[in-house]
C-alpha cells in the first residue's frame, strides 16, 4: 500500500468525512490521521454500541493502534443516547485536531448547523410513548396529537420522528418545532472544518456491502447476534444495528442463515438509500468526492 495523496486535505482544520455504508469512510479517515495526525471521532449512531463491534464494522484494534479513537462502542445497552448526548461528547473533545467520520445525518448537520437544546424525554414518557406506537394505529394518533407546525415540517411517515416529535410535545408544552427554531451557534463553523462527502455508485456500493456483509459473517457477527438474544428488544436503540434483527429471526428459527442474510444486505442497501437522500437534502454544501474514482482510492490508499 502505498501513502495516500492528501493534498486535497487540510491538516490545520478538522476533517468530516461523510458517506453512505460501507463507502470507505473509515478507511480514508485512518489514511488521513496515520499522513496528518488527527483524533477519529465516530459519527455513526450504530457504533456507539459496546455490544456490536463486527456487524457494526467498527475500527478494529489493529486500527486504534494506528491512530486514536473515540466514541466507538462507548454506550451500554439500555442507555438511552441522543444526537444531542453525542454533540456534547463531540464537544468534550474540542482543543485538538478532530476527523470526524460517520454516515449519520443527524450528527454531522447538528455538528455542523446546530442542534436544538431540548430537555431529555423522562423515561416513564418514553416507555409510554413505544407502548402506543406498538399498538395498532398508533402512529396516526401521534401524528393527530402534533401541532400544527410540527405536523407540516417533519415526516409523518417515519415512526422515529413522530414519536420524537410527540415526547418533545408532551413533556415541554412546545411544538418541536419551536425548539429547533432557537438553535444555538453549531460546533464547528464552515471555516473551523473541511467538510467531505463521499458519494459511490449505486451498483458499486451494492456489491460492496453484500461482499461486507459475509466478511461480517465471517468474523462473527452472528455470535455477537446470539451475546444479546437474552436481552433482545426489537424497539431499543441498539436493537436497530443494520442485520441485527435478521439474524435474531436465523437464531430463533424462522429463517435460513441465506435468508436471514439475503434480507440483511437488502436493509444494508435501502439504509444507505436513506442516507443518500438526507445528504442530498441537508449537505449540498459538502465537498462531493465519488468513492468510485482514482482520486479517492489514493485517498483511501489504495
């Protein structure tokens, strides 16, 4: 391998490194630190979790021996984490060179845009909100039980964000929408950071993840699966790993393992859809680099 070209690189500002899975992020944020220096600091809400390392595809040790890590797998299971519990594990960082690398939206635009300071949801509220969204029809009457504004700026469509967007309702009084209308000043100012986002063919990276998939498989993913199956709980954060739920079905016995990792690779490829759509939408300004081209390979070190 030879080193990577990272004159397109800044090394005097932070770095963030956006992309769909299994993009080459990682590859190319620990290319960048072993040339440049830097702290990796994880931006993807899946590895946060101490219980998935493989089907999470977190940094290897061998990895962390290159180059410092934080905010991987530094979460326990039942705890609750919020995109605002991370940007203010991002901010205890501050005062170094940071390369920030994930493929979740939120994260990165909050870093980047601000977030809004709301109070955390009381666990009892929480509890009784995931009651109601099991029941039937409980989705449309959350969305009927939203204000007005809220109801016309989030996706009604997305159970996640209309609970989130009741919660906030129910135990503040305001709309969430009014919330995010008193946005402090974000984290790191376009001029504090360089901001990468990596795009990719749709076929190249279908390959890739299902060629990740069965190394994952291969270094197992299925035994990390089969740590947590006394504890499982389809409706907890990290219950929502990309694979995990598949391979809970295998170990319970409704599905082949080829089944169970044929649906897994689908999940994998419409999860990095959604992620495509929301850089689209919130990260026009970002610099595009296609995953595909020479360029970035050398970037990648390849």
């Amino acid at each position: 391998m030879r080193d990577p070209d990272l004159t397109q690189i800044n090394p005097s500002r932070h770095l963030l490194i956006a992309g769909p899975t299994a993009s080459g992020k990682s590859a190319l944020a620990l290319a960048v630190a072993r040339a440049q220096g830097g702290l990796i600091v994880n931006a993807d809400a899946l590895q946060v979790w101490s219980c998935w390392q493989v089907l999470t595809a977190r940094p290897t040790t061998a990895d962390e021996a290159v180059a410092p890590h934080a905010l991987y797998g530094h979460v326990v299971p039942g705890r609750p984490y919020s995109a605002g519990d991370w940007l203010r594990d991002v901010q205890a960082l501050m005062g170094q060179r940071l390369i920030v690398v994930g493929g979740t939206g939120l994260y990165l635009t909050a870093l980047t845009r601000g977030l809004a300071q709301i109070p955390p949801t009381p666990p009892d509220l929480r509890a009784e909100a995931d009651a109601r969204l099991r029941q039937a029809g409980g989705l449309e009457d959350m969305v009927r039980e939203l204000d007005d504004a809220t109801r016309a700026r989030i996706d009604l469509r997305n159970p996640a964000r209309v609970q989130r967007a009741w919660e906030v309702l129910q135990a503040t009084g305001r709309g969430i929408s009014v919330w995010q209308a008193e946005t402090p000043p974000p984290l790191m100012e376009p001029d504090d950071c360089q901001r990468v986002l990596i795009t990719a063919d749709r076929d190249w990276l279908a390959e890739r993840i299902a060629t990740r998939f069965h190394a994952m498989l291969d270094q197992g993913a299925l035994d990390e699966v089969r740590a947590m199956l006394p504890v499982w709980d389809s409706q907890a954060q990290w219950a929502k790993a990309i694979g995990a739920p598949e391979l809970v079905e295998h170990l319970q016995g409704r599905l082949t393992l080829a089944q169970a990792t044929e649906r897994a690779i689908i999940s994998s490829r419409q999860y990095a859809k959604s992620q495509r759509i929301w850089f689209r939408g919130r990260m026009k300004d970002w610099q595009q680099w296609c995953a595909g081209n020479a360029a970035v390979r050398r970037l990648h070190g390849e």
